[in-house]
C-alpha cells in the first residue's frame, strides 16, 4: 500500500527517534532505536529480514504505537508515553514496495490524489511532478497501461505531491528489475534531494543503502549495531557480521600469545585480548593480492601487505568483473578467496601466494 499524510506546504523538517522500543510477547523487536534526520538527508535503515527496520518505520509514521521512546519533528512530540499523534497528521509521506496506484483514475489524478485546495492547483502541482519524472505524456493513461517502472515513478510523484517534509520508503525498489532499478533510484534520490525532504529509506539491500545513503544505520536483533556515513560503516565495521553484511570475507582464525596472533601471513597486535584468546582476523577477498610461484619462493614481505603465504587453487570463476579464485592455504588448510579484475582463471592445483592489506584486516574476538 501507499500513503501519505495530509501535510502543509511546510519547510523542510528534522526528524528525531530516540529510544523507540516496541514489544512482542515482552520480547522487544525494536530495542532503544535513536536516530537523527535533518532536511535533505537520506538515512538507510539497513539490516536482514526480521531485524526491526520496518516495525521502526511504522512506529515513526504513527501506524504503531512504540512501547517507550519518542518521536519528535522540529521539537514537537509525535509519539511520546503520553502523546500519539495519528498518521494523517504527521506531515510525513510513506511510501512502499506496493505502491497500490488506484485503477480506475488517470495517471494526473492519482498523483493529484489526497491534495487540498482548489482543483485546477491540484492539477497544477501533479502535472509539475509529473513533468519533473518525464512521465506528463501519459497525464491521461490509467496505471495499467505504464510499465513497471513507469508506475513507480508515478508513485513517487502522488506521495511527494503533498510536498511531505518528511518521507518514509520501506524497500521501495525491491519489485524492479535490476535493469529499472539503478536508474530509477538515481531519479529519486535527486528528485528527493531537490525537494529538501528528510528521508528514512528501509532495505535489506547493502548496495543499495551504499548508493543512495548519506547515512546507514544497520541494524540487527532489533537494535542498531552501528550508525555513520556509507564509507565508514563499510570501511570499519564494528564487528564480523557486519563486515560479512556488506561483502564477502575471509576469516582467520587464531589464539592469543603474549599480546599477539601469529598466522600465515604474520603477527596481529591484540590490544585488551589474554594469552588463550581466541581472535578472528577479517579481511574482504579484494584486499588479497595474488602472485605466481615462479621461482618456489614467494614475494617479498613489506610493512603493506605483511607475509606472503601460500595456497592452492581450488577453484576460478570469472564473475563478469572480476574473477573470484578460492585456495587452500599450506598453513593450516583453510579456504581464502580472493578477487582479482577481470578474467583470472588459473587451473585447480596450482601454487600462488597471496599478500593481503594489513591495514583492511579488521582483528575481533572470536564468537563465542
């Protein structure tokens, strides 16, 4: 379904969520979630399936009540324990997979659709948004006769009608194509960003949350784990499955001796870690780089990329970018993949050594 509130052509506005907890049986689905939003800013409520991220965007547009917390816009109390102000007065605009065009109205009136005020400035202002997604040809078609994408942009266009100060988008592109998808978020975020809406956008997608973000929060067991800009939440992950959720990652895996690990590509510092510790070091398969046994001995080692150690390939497939080959390393007969540009494909037994960025290698305690 699609909704959005009936808003004021207001200024655009800044969001703020601070300890929104929602309870199930007594078992919380959304734990102390707080947020920031100000105008123009896009913030990505990441995290699997299950996680809590569109129970936190229900409770923000008022359609459930949160057991603890606030939210507040521009200082005013919508949900508080005492106060809960309903959807339709929110000034904030939802948007969702299911975008529910109505069937039996053009193109121009559902956009139109849920604006005040005299007829001919409603159709003034849809027929503005319709030009501005390229869509004002089809004013008088009904939604059956656009294409899928077409209809999402209609879409965008009814809930951003009512000039929202704030808007709401629960994995709004997931029923697109991969060949619509790209383009189509890329006219959404720059139609969003042009309006000045503060935008929380919910997916489970990480490449979509890195592209359209200016802030990821990820989050996970109905909490958010860790919270910043696209580049550093991908860049310095707070713990191993949020390294994992981004990308692919090698683990090595090691015990603590005297203040350090020692592994096949040399010695860890573990800083606040006893002797018997176990530690996990992560580090994403494009921070590897390969060379050939040309002569039985490998590379030479350098501060970069530590100790070269040595694997055999398993197997090499090429991916259409890149080419993903996966060892087993001598050292202790772990698998180690790595990705190399383009077409890589070297045959199942052949020696290599491989060298990893020790300054993308992430070193945590290991799980319990």
């Amino acid at each position: 379904m699609q909704h959005v509130a009936s808003v004021s052509a207001a200024a655009p506005a800044r969001l703020e969520i601070t300890g929104l907890t929602r309870l199930i049986e007594g078992r919380a689905i959304v734990d102390q979630v707080s947020l920031r939003l100000r105008a123009g800013q896009i913030t990505c409520l990441l995290g699997p399936s299950g996680c809590g991220k569109s129970t936190t965007l229900r409770m923000v547009a008022g359609v459930e009540r949160p057991d603890a917390g606030a939210v507040h816009v521009d200082g005013t109390v919508l949900s508080d324990s005492q106060t809960h102000i309903p959807p339709e007065q929110r000034s904030i605009g939802l948007m969702f997979q299911d975008f529910a065009l109505f069937p039996h109205l053009t193109v121009l009136r559902n956009v139109a659709f849920g604006l005040t005020g005299r007829r001919q400035h409603q159709t003034a202002r849809a027929t503005e948004l319709l030009e501005r997604v390229g869509l004002a040809h089809y004013a008088e078609n009904f939604p059956h006769e656009l294409s899928g994408g077409e209809q999402q942009r209609v879409a965008l266009a009814r809930a951003l009608a009512p000039k929202p100060r704030i808007m709401l988008m629960d994995e709004p592109f997931s029923g697109l194509d991969n060949r619509l998808r790209d383009g189509i978020r890329d006219e959404t975020l720059a139609l969003l960003k042009e309006e000045g809406t503060a935008v929380l956008l919910v997916t489970h997608e990480p490449d979509e949350a890195m592209r359209m973000a200016d802030e990821i929060a990820l989050m996970r067991d109905g909490a958010i784990v860790q919270q910043g800009a696209p580049y550093q939440v991908y860049t310095y992950p707070v713990d191993k499955d949020a390294a994992a959720f981004f990308s692919d990652i090698n683990v090595l895996r090691a015990e603590v001796r005297g203040g350090f690990v020692e592994t096949a590509f040399g010695g860890f510092l573990t800083p606040g870690l006893g002797d018997g510790d176990g530690v996990e070091i992560v580090v994403r398969p494009q921070h590897l780089t390969i060379d050939f046994d040309r002569a039985g001995v490998g590379p030479v080692p350098s501060k970069t990329h530590g100790v070269p150690a040595r694997g055999i390939v398993q197997r090499a497939r090429f991916m259409g970018s890149e080419s993903l080959v996966e060892f087993r390393m001598d050292h202790d007969g772990s698998l180690i993949t790595a990705t190399v540009p383009n077409v890589f494909l070297p045959k199942p037994g052949h020696a290599l050594w491989l060298s990893l960025r020790r300054d993308r290698c992430h070193v945590f305690p290991a799980e319990a």
